[in-house]
C-alpha cells in the first residue's frame, strides 16, 4: 500500500510504498468521531497489449479535490496531466502468485482520513493518505443479469447543501440501514429518492441511474446530492457523440 502524511505547515510528505497492514491510530484520531475523511475508487483492467489500463484516472483525482474541498482537507498533490505519482504504479501491483497474464480486473482505493488527535470538532492538523489495491469481481452476486432495486421511502442518502456529491464515508453510513433493509426483503440495492420531496429519482446505492424512453435517455441533475459519477459521465459524452 502507499501511505503519505499530512501535518500543518508542513504539508503533504513522506510519501512511501510499504507492505499491506494495519494503520496505527490515536483513539482520539477526528477521523473515528467526526468522519472527516474522503475516498476513491478506481478501476484498473488489463490492456490486450498486456499493460494495465487504468479508467480515466485523472477524473478520480478532480473529485477526490472537490471532496476535499467540502470536508477542508488539503488535496494530496497530483499534476502533469497523471494522477498521484504510486498510483500508475500501485494499478499495477497483484495478488501474490497471480501470474500477468491471469491478474483480474483490480480496484484501487485511494482514501484520506483526519488522524489528529483531538475531542473538538474542527478540521484536522494531520490527515493520512493511503492507496489500497485488490482484485475485484461483478460488482452484484447476479453478474450483469437484471437485479431487483427497492425503492426507499423513509430514509434519504442527501439533501442539497449536504455531502451528497462528494465521495466520503459519512453518506454511505447513513446509506447503511436501508440497504439492510433492502437486502433482508430480497433486494440487491436502494434506489433513493431526494430528500425532500422523497418523490424524484436520485441514484442507487453506489451507481447513478439512466432510462431509456424511446429515443431519449434521461438522468437525475448534478444539484448538489447526487454524485458526480464518472461512468455517468462518460455515458453521457458517448451518447451525445452517438448524436
Ligand atoms: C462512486 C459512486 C458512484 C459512481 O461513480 P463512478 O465514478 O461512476 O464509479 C455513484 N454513486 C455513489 C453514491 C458513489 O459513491
């Protein structure tokens, strides 16, 4: 994993690659009481020349700043058109004795979390940036078959003004019940509704929503609580290419 720290006055530095394992934290480190904290995910596939292909990577690295930028952490640097310098290098690492040719598609996770220790809520001194990499499979049990998606009513993932666009661990914990809730009556996923009216579709769980009617194809606005999903992106500069 690489791992890079953050002090105040200081900035980013110390920047290393060093075996899987566990962090040491303070149990007063902010990130455990007030979830300051952002994080990322990128897929990496292999190439038919055999390199690894990472996913418009430096779109990852436009959100994780503007996830920042809410929760008042300083961006790890990036520039020159790549993303963070161990990522080209961490995509492609592999699972101990698979071979190149064998390795599946990996996901790398690039997070941020707030490790000074202190009971007051402000924004931290310190912060640690860790990337993680494995090997992912389908993202459902049912493959790419169609999959039953509830529709929740009674709880909502954001409201506008929240943090509903950027990727932090706190909107997924608010995510939790529901999914639950979904999982137990036999769903694969919750489909939210916005916060306000609980009427207008928002997206799924960890994926933006499009339908198809006739010849249009329709997707919720980027108003603030949904996320700015990369593949809803990309879907949308294909169809528009398509004409
Ligand atoms: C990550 C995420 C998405 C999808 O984003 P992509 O960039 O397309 O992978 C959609 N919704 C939520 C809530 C997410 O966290």
């Amino acid at each position: 994993m690489f791992i890079m720290d953050y002090t105040a006055g200081q900035g980013w530095h110390d920047g290393r690659i060093v075996p899987y394992g566990p962090l040491a934290l303070e149990p007063s480190a902010m990130v455990l009481h007030y979830a300051q904290e952002v994080f990322e995910g990128l897929k990496a596939y292999r190439g038919p020349d055999g390199g690894v292909q990472l996913f418009r990577p430096m779109e990852n690295v436009r959100r994780i700043n503007s996830s920042c930028e809410r929760m008042c952490i300083h961006p790890p640097p990036a520039g020159g058109g790549r993303p963070w310098p161990p990522l080209s290098s961490s995509c492609a690492w592999r699972p101990a004795g698979c071979p190149p040719s064998r390795a599946p598609p990996c996901i790398s996770v690039p997070f941020i979390i707030a490790t000074t220790p202190s009971l007051g809520v402000h924004a931290a001194h310190d912060y640690l940036f860790c990337i993680i990499t494995c090997p992912v499979g389908a993202y459902y049990a049912e493959g790419i078959n169609p999959v039953k998606i509830y529709v929740e009513n009674e709880d909502v993932r954001a409201v506008k003004g929240g943090t509903g666009y950027t990727k932090c661990g706190g909107n997924y914990a608010a995510s939790i019940r529901a999914g639950e809730r979904a999982e137990q009556n036999g769903y694969a996923q919750v489909l939210w509704l916005d916060g306000v009216h609980r009427k207008y579709i928002e997206e799924v769980g960890s994926m933006n929503v499009m339908f198809q009617v006739g010849d249009t194809v329709l997707t919720p606005e980027l108003t603030g609580s949904v996320l700015p999903g990369i593949t809803r992106k990309s879907c949308l500069e294909l169809l528009k290419s398509w004409g």
